[in-house]
C-alpha cells in the first residue's frame, strides 16, 4: 500500500518584481507609479509578459500555440526535481542531465546564475541536444533560474523545440537557497487570456512519503 506524501518547508524560488528586476534586453522595464485617492490606494504597474520571474506559453514561439490560459493547471502543480548543474558552464548538454530525469515531469536547472542580481549575457543555457534529451524523458515542465533556456545569442531554436513538443518554460527562478532533490511545485501565473506568457509565483514544498 503506498504511503502517504508529507508536505514541509515551503521554498518560494519567485524573485522579487521590482525596479531592480533583471532584465533580458529588449524586455519592458517595470514601472510601477502609487495612486492615492485619500482613501485608499492603488499601484499603476507597466509590466511585459516576461518580466522577472515568469512563464513561457507555447504561443510565445509557435503560432497557434497553447496561451497562458490554456496551460492545464496539473502541469504546473505537482511533484518536481531540482537539478544542481552549478558546474555546467555557459551550456547544460545531455551529460548534464543523463540519469537525473527518470520518473519526474517537472525539471528546474540550478545554475551559478542564481547568485546574481544583474544581466550577464554568458548565463547558462540549455544546449538542443539536452533539450531532446528532456522531450524524451516525458517532461511537461522545465524551468531555470537563468533568464532564458537558451543562449543570448541563439536564434530561438531550443524555445521552438521545447514548447512545439508542448513543454512550457519558467525562466529567471531563484534556487539560490534549495538543494538539488524532489519537491511538490505550485507554479501559478496570472490567467491572462490569450496571452503568451505572464509573471508567475513559484514555490516549492520539501516532501517525503510516509510509509
């Protein structure tokens, strides 16, 4: 009889979203302007879809794609593995990732860009092989704490393979503070319909099952 699954420390891996958010170049600066009507008050915010922390739709790269809205809930809720790839480099290829993806739907890449607050064109990306690797192995969900899967120069390849294979993206998480190892994942961005991507909250719960 299979055991029962505990829920314990809760891990937010979301970076804060402010004016001091990183940006990839080229993406909307976030702007927030504070309204007070004596009353109470309201925040007037200019955000891109893919402002700090956030999620990747199909739709970003493919045309007809799955939107934000469309992304079934029980992709981005539920068990999720943690992958140290500190000592990758600048590219995370198959060697990487060979007998770490067995048995788990959701994957996000630890990487050295978690220590660092400002933009650095070099971050660590997803090599094309590594993400064949990945569509092979079944993953519904991959994630980085880097701000984009792949390279700041690429041609969009990897996004194109990934997401055309129906696997969604989070880019710029924080696991600065969680060790490599299987969480329970709650990734849940704004329901904004018809949209290509959206700032999302992410966090992770330390599991073990109880026998």
């Amino acid at each position: 009889m299979a055991g029962r699954l505990l829920i314990l420390r809760v891990h937010d891996i979301t970076r804060d979203l402010s004016l001091e958010t990183v940006i990839y170049p080229g993406d909307v600066r976030p702007r927030f302007r504070e309204i007070d009507n004596g009353q109470y008050r309201v925040t007037e915010m200019t955000l891109g879809s893919h402002t700090g922390t956030h999620i990747d739709a199909p739709s970003h790269y493919i045309e007809g794609g799955l939107t934000v809205d469309e992304i079934p809930p029980e992709v981005l809720v539920g068990p999720a593995r943690v992958l140290d790839c500190t000592d990758a480099g600048e590219v995370i290829g198959p060697s990487n990732l060979l007998a770490r993806l067995d048995g788990v739907k959701t994957v996000l890449l630890k990487t050295r860009f978690s220590a660092l607050r400002e933009f650095d064109p070099g971050y660590p990306s997803l090599s094309m092989e590594a993400a064949d690797l990945i569509i092979a192995a079944g993953t519904t969900c991959i994630g980085t704490d880097a701000p984009s899967i792949e390279g700041f120069n690429s041609d969009g390849s990897v996004h194109r393979r990934l997401l055309g294979c129906g696997v969604v993206i989070l880019e710029l998480l924080d696991l600065s503070g969680v060790a490599e190892g299987d969480y329970f994942m709650v990734a849940l961005p704004m329901r904004l319909k018809g949209a290509d991507g959206s700032p999302v909250r992410v966090l992770l719960w330390d599991t073990e099952n109880e026998v």
